[in-house]
DNA sequence: GTAAAACCTCAAGCTAACTTTAGGTCAACA
DNA sequence: TGTTGACCTAAAGTTAGCTTGAGGTTTTAC
C-alpha cells in the first residue's frame, strides 16, 4: 500500500520522511527555504514527486560536506526545472561540491602544517607562527614594553 | 601612555579588544563562557594581564581549525592556572588540535573519494553510489530507509 | 459513522557565537 | 569642574538550521 504511493508518483508528507529519514518539520522547512518543492491535494495537503528523495539525498550528503543550505539552494537551482533531473545533472551537482570540498580540504591541510610548523619549530615565535601571529604578548625572554611599540 | 598598560601588566579591556582585533562586547562574551579572566579595578572595570592577548590568539586560530568555544574551553583548561603557561604548554595544545584537525581532514578525504566514485561511475547508481545510496526511487520493494550514514 | 492518525499553519523555542541597545558609572584631560 | 570617552550590566536581537507546541482540519481504518 505504501508502493502505491510510489507508484503513483505523488508521495504524502510522512511518507517522504520515512525514506527519507528527515522529520515532517524539516520537509515545511526545506520548503519554506525554497530547497524543496511540492503541490496540494484537495484537503490542502503536500504533495511530492518520488524525485524529491533524491534531491533531499542530496540535500543531506552536500551538508555533511559542510556546505550551508544557502549554497546548496544555489547549487540545486542549476537542475531543470521542467523536466525530472537525469544522472547528468546530478553529477554535474557533484562536481560542484567536490570542487568546494577539494577546497575545503586544502585549507585545512595548509592550516595543518602552520600548526605543525609551531609544533615542530619549538619556538612558537611571535614573529614566525602564523597562527599566534596577531598574539602581541610581551614574553619573558624578550622582555620590555619598548617591542610593542610598533603598531 | 598605552605602553605604562603593558608595563603595568594591567591591561584595560578596550586596549586587549584593540590588540587582540576582538571587540569588547566578545570579551565580555568570552569571560562569561569561562574562556579568559579578568580582575576589577577599585572603579568595577576589568583588567587583565598581558598573555590573555595569546590566549585570545589561540582561541581565534582554535576556531579557524571548526573547533567549537566549548571545545576550546575543555583544552585550554589543561593549561595552568596558577602560573604563566610556557612554550610547552602552548604546544601541547596545539598537537591536541592537530589531532583533531588530522580527523577532520581525514573525514572530508573519504568523503571526497565517495564523490569521486559516484562522479567516476558515471552511472550514480542507487544501489552502488554511496553519495545516493539510500535514496528510494520508483521500483523496487523494500523497507525502512535512512539517509547517508556518515561512517 | 466515528475515532485515531496524519496533516495544516503560525508562532515560539533552541544552540552557537556573538552583537546591539539601553541606561547608568567611572576616568582622563583641559 | 565639567565633559567626553571608556566602562559597566542585563536583556534582547541576529543567523543558521531546525524542533516543538497549540489549535484546528483531513484522511484512513474499522
């Protein structure tokens, strides 16, 4: 009975948040913020096309990759919106976010080997560690207020 | 003048806020969290002595790394109360991070190579792209879905 | 036919990490 | 001494991403 659903291509609210594992509340909310889309029956109630699964999918995956809802509405209003997206599309999404998640990994690698660096160097010196460069502490070894002079 | 502060090693809270590139109201905030401390002055104002500016620095680079204040808190915590911390205690700080960092990294790469496969695929299947890999569409019968574990 | 389950809307609440506002005190300088 | 500017507190506001609650309607199951 619940295929039926499927079959007919016109999915309850409840229905979509079951395989999708996402909550009813979250469904309005998506929809609210424009990620989601749906019609109404005659008792005023949601509708969904079963592609809205994928999409919340994919809603789901682009977060865990830390993309912000923002940039993932951005990003899925590339899709057609008078046809059913096909694999093309979607992957062409994928792209996009690899992209950003390659991006994304670089920084942190760079932020690794800046704190490697402070690590390793033993120091974690004023005027070379980048990441306690805006530290402007006046330490023992180099004492004297005169230092803070600049700036 | 702003020199007799340092000298004083009695710093004012809009002079820390000037040094360290944070505003005053996010001192305020940071004190109320537990994460720096101040004394009063006879007139109720704060001061603070001078290696609150690392601390405040390395709160600021914690964060760049996506690491929440709670968190920062918990770490900074390892640092001595009763004297001034040291190089080494410093470093041993940021090798906690590091770790973290190392993870975070390590989590976004098998997140990538996931995205890499479903692009390299080509195909995006249901049943073998992990990206998709629990989105129920149109078809075939079975039960109970959840959306993309995370490992 | 009726009762429970599912649905609806709108508003408020929640966490994180702050910022802004309001109303008042204290300190520095001419 | 007076007037700025820096400081104080407490509370409310902000953004993201949702969840919860209240009060009411529709659908489904027996």
């Amino acid at each position: 009975m619940s295929d039926k659903k499927l079959i007919d291509a016109n999915l309850a609210v409840g229905f979509v948040a079951k395989r999708s594992g996402v909550k009813v509340s979250t469904l309005h909310f998506y929809e609210s913020k424009g990620l989601i889309r749906s019609w109404r029956n005659n008792g005023n109630q949601r509708r969904y096309k079963p592609d809205v699964l994928r999409r919340i999918a994919v809603i789901k995956a682009a977060q865990t990759m830390g993309i912000t809802l923002e940039d993932i509405k951005q990003t899925l209003s590339t899709l057609p919106e008078q046809r059913t997206p096909t694999k093309q599309d979607w992957a062409a999404l994928s792209k996009v976010w690899q992209t950003q998640l390659d991006e994304r990994i670089q920084y942190m690698q760079r932020l690794r080997e800046r704190v490697n660096g402070c690590i390793g160097c033993g120091c974690l010196s004023m005027a070379k560690c980048p990441i306690y460069n805006k530290d402007d502490y006046l330490g023992e070894e180099h004492s004297g207020a005169v230092l803070l002079e600049r700036d």
